[in-house]
C-alpha cells in the first residue's frame, strides 16, 4: 500500500514521530504540569503548579529520631549523620530546589572534610564555642542561631570538642544543582584541614545599609549575636503587611545574597499579626526560632512552633500569623529567589489592602 493511501491521522503522525526520536510540541505541553486557563476570549493562560507540598516537620519528632541515629551510627559511617527533611509530594529535596536537613555531631565527633559544587549553609541550633567548622582553613565557632556559609567547592569539616550534642540545619542547593547536572565531590583524604585563626572579620552585612562592600575577605559566619543587633535597630521601622519585618544576610562583596543560589533573612512576626495573603514564584523552608503560629494555605493551615521546620512550595497562596498577642515570632528563612532574579523569572503578588 502506497503512503498515498494511508488515510493521515494525529494517531499515525505521534507513532512516526516516536519511531524517528520527534515529538509533537502539543505532546509536550500536554503532559507538562501546569496551570492551564481561558479568558473570556478563549486565550490561554498557564501558570506553574506549586511544586511539592507545604509541610512541616517537628522538633518533637526530630530530636528522638536524631538520638537513635546517634545509637544506630557512628558518624564516620557516613559522610554526615544528617536526616534528609523529604518533602512528600517531590522526588527529592525539600522544596524543588532546595534541600535542608537536621544535623547531629556527638561530643569528640568530627564530620570530616569535603568539599562539593553544591552550596550550603548551616544555621546552629545547639552548639557553643567548642564547636566549629572549618571552611578553606577558617575556623567558626557555631553557637545557636549563628548563620554559617560553605560556598561551592569550599573544603569543610565540622567538630564538636565541647561535651553537649551539637545541633543545626543545614541548607543546601541540591535539586537546583543536580537539574543542571553540575555535581562534582571531592573528599579531602584527610579527616579535618589544619585550621587557621579564629575567624575574625569586622562587622557584618544586613540589608538595608551596606557600608563595607568591597571588603577583601567575605564573612562566611553571621553570628547571632550580631544578627539580634541588626534586628533591634530595625525595631522602630513599619510593619509590611506581608512578612512583618525582615532582616537579610547579605553577601558584602556583592551587596546581594549570602549564596549564589539561597537568599537567608530572619522573619520576625510582631505579636498578634496577621499578614495578607501572598504567593511568589520562589519556593522558602523556614525555621522557628522563637515563638508560635501558623501559615495559612488553600491546603489547610500549618501551626508551628519552636525549632519547628516548615517548607513553602513556589506559587502557593500563603498568609503568616503570630498566634501570640504578646510575643513576636522570630523565623530563619532561605529562598532559592537568586536563580530568579539571575533569570528574570521572580514574580509576586498579593492581596490588595482592605
Ligand atoms: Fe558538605
């Protein structure tokens, strides 16, 4: 039979194409998640689909789990004895970009050293001046609520000679970094580096007033010491009805983000706010430090409380309540918004004022 007198249909095309490695651009659209609506006029619209879900994870539940890791494994069983925060509705990670997870070190315990393209940050729970990490030789005391830095390919290595558990979040690019295929990992094939000084940089960067840029060496440890000053002074200044006040660790180099990839600010919720309802493109975990609330979503509401971790996925409507009429409610947030901003794909909106 000559192809003049096969009869042409879309079923017959989609097989030729498969046999010849084509494919339709309608085949693709149609299996891309997505949000897809009309106008009044028939034109189409398409929005994304929040990747992953909005969830939680308790501080109740963490510490029992990371206790019996401690029993269950040595740390030199592996890498890091950190528990991955999987977030049910995605492949991996905890949002589609990022990945956080809890972190234990025992007293006398060395996380050894490594290094990898993959951007990370720690934010110290428990800890105190014995315990440190060493980054490129530097070695930074982590003591709770301290913001420390492992930029891509820096060679780190955490201790604990103290005699308490040592506890943080780490933060890291993972999903964003495996997407573009760009993992490299190197192990040092020494247990630590040999490390320098202390650590000692002069004052650190928040926005709104970056007076150091051009500093030589970058800070690579926001201790909170220094992060609560930044906090005081913003004290006096108006509330946004969104986030209530944020404070922002910024890179004084650039004068932008502390990472190429994460943007960290600390969220504070003065008592009894209630913030309009928001969505962006960016996808947040966000960490309690103090305090107690909720987040409010199409999917249900979220309650927290200390030293609980939560994630938000990119584009999903959300609201931010302090359920405290008298306490302000302190959060350490980070943001895969610098990938958006570097590609113009950031956008926001929000409710409009009642
Ligand atoms: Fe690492």
């Amino acid at each position: 039979m000559s192809d003049a007198t096969v009869a042409h249909s879309l079923e017959e095309l989609e097989r030729r194409l498969g046999g010849l490695s084509l494919r339709g651009q309608w085949q693709a659209d149609a299996n891309r998640p997505q949000n897809v609506r009309k106008g009044s006029n028939g034109a189409v619209h398409i929005e994304p689909i929040p990747a992953g879900r909005a969830h939680a994870w308790r501080w109740s539940d963490i510490v029992p789990i990371l206790q019996y890791a401690c029993k269950a494994m040595p740390e030199s069983y592996t890498a890091r004895r950190a528990l991955i925060l999987h977030n049910p509705g995605l492949p991996r990670g905890t949002t589609h970009t990022m990945l956080s997870s809890i972190q234990i070190v025992k007293p006398g315990e060395i996380a050894w050293a490594h290094r990898h393209t993959i951007n990370a940050l720690r934010f110290s729970i428990q800890g105190g001046p014995k315990t440190y990490t060493i980054v490129e030789g530097r070695k930074l005391s982590m003591e709770p609520y301290d913001l420390l830095l492992t930029p891509g390919w820096t060679w780190h290595d955490h201790h604990n000679d103290s005699d308490h558990d040592a506890i943080w979040l780490d933060g890291l690019d993972v999903p964003f970094t495996l997407a573009l295929n760009q993992s490299f990992y190197d192990e040092l094939g020494e247990i630590a580096q040999q490390p320098g000084p202390a650590d000692s940089l002069g004052p650190l960067m928040f926005r709104p007033s970056p007076s150091q840029q051009g500093e030589a060496m970058r800070p690579l440890r926001y201790p909170w010491a220094e992060t609560l000053r930044a906090i005081e002074a913003r004290g006096g200044e108006p509330v946004d009805p969104l986030n209530g006040r944020m404070v922002e660790f910024i890179n004084p180099r650039t004068g932008g983000s502390v990472l190429p990839t994460l943007r960290c600010r600390v969220q504070i919720l003065p008592p009894g706010f209630e913030g309009r309802l928001q969505r962006h493109t960016s996808s947040t975990i966000l960490f309690v430090i103090s305090g107690e609330g909720s987040v409010r979503l199409d999917s249900g509401d979220i309650a927290w409380g200390k030293h609980d971790t939560f994630a938000l996925p990119n584009w999903a409507q959300h609201r931010f309540v302090n359920a405290s009429k008298r306490e302000p409610a302190v959060l350490f947030t980070m943001d895969d918004s610098p990938i958006l901003f570097a590609f113009g794909y950031y956008r926001s909106e929000c409710e409009t004022a009642p």
